[in-house]
C-alpha cells in the first residue's frame, strides 16, 4: 500500500491511497496532531507501514486508518466537539459530578487508571447529558443588550 494524499480536515486526519482507498481517524483521538500547527502537521514521513511526524513524535499506521473502531469514550469525546476548548469543564465536573477536572478528562479522553481505560458509567452518560442541557439553557437565557 502505497500513501497517495494525506489531509486534515476540522475533525479528522485522512488519507487516500494508490489504490483509491480513502481512510480517516478522528483527530480527538490524537491530541499531538489535533493542536500542531498547518506546518508541524505537514512535516512527516512515510515509511512502509505509517506515517511518522518526528517533531511531535507521532505515528500513525496505514492499517489503523482502514481498522479504526472507535471506543465508547472517543465518541463522545467527537460529539463533544469543541465544547471541552471552550467551556470550562472544570465546572462541569465539580458543579454536576462533584469531582475533578482531571476525573471527567480521564473519562473523555479513556486514560488508563488502575490499569484499565477510565469510562463514564450509565447513570455518569446522563448526568454528564443533563449537565449540557442545563448549561444550553443558561447560555440561551442570557441576552445582551
């Protein structure tokens, strides 16, 4: 398999190869990548099973792209979107769950704590759903004048 084009895109990194074959991973997933600049991003190699960028000592293979299964947190985390750069989830995680920040990123984010990948409960799903309605309503409420 030989790389033909490699893009990014608001959410994803993509890739087409010699073939036709187009793949994509969500970039939520690749914090490096996600917050590089256009030329960080545009400074990899290629060799003949991935995709290296030395400078942020990142690698992605050819067959990940093709394979991906999204984990429950990583879906989340997409459907979250910009919503953890823009709004202080600091509050989020005291005010709704009475926890830490660094508790709700571990959960987002399925960082391995105690030696297996930090998740949200069921019940922790809806309040965590109950806390963005809650936060929706506030933010529609307000009216500058």
């Amino acid at each position: 398999m030989k790389l033909q084009k490699l893009w990014f895109d608001d959410k994803y990194i993509c890739i087409e190869t010699d073939a036709g074959k187009t793949g994509k991973l969500p970039l939520n997933d690749f914090p490096k990548l996600r917050f590089a600049t256009k030329e960080q991003r545009e400074a990899y190699e290629l060799s003949p099973f991935g995709i290296h960028w030395l400078q942020l000592d990142e690698d992605l293979s050819y067959e990940g792209f093709f394979d991906y299964v999204p984990s429950p947190q990583s879906e989340i985390r997409n459907k979250l979107g910009e919503l953890p750069d823009i709004c202080n989830m600091g509050y989020i995680a005291q005010r709704y769950f009475g926890k830490t920040r660094q508790w709700l990123y571990q959960r987002l984010n399925g960082n391995i704590v105690n030696g297996k990948p930090a998740q949200f409960t069921k019940e922790e799903i809806k309040i965590l759903n109950e806390a963005l309605q809650d936060i929706s309503k506030k933010i529609n409420a307000i009216s500058i004048s």
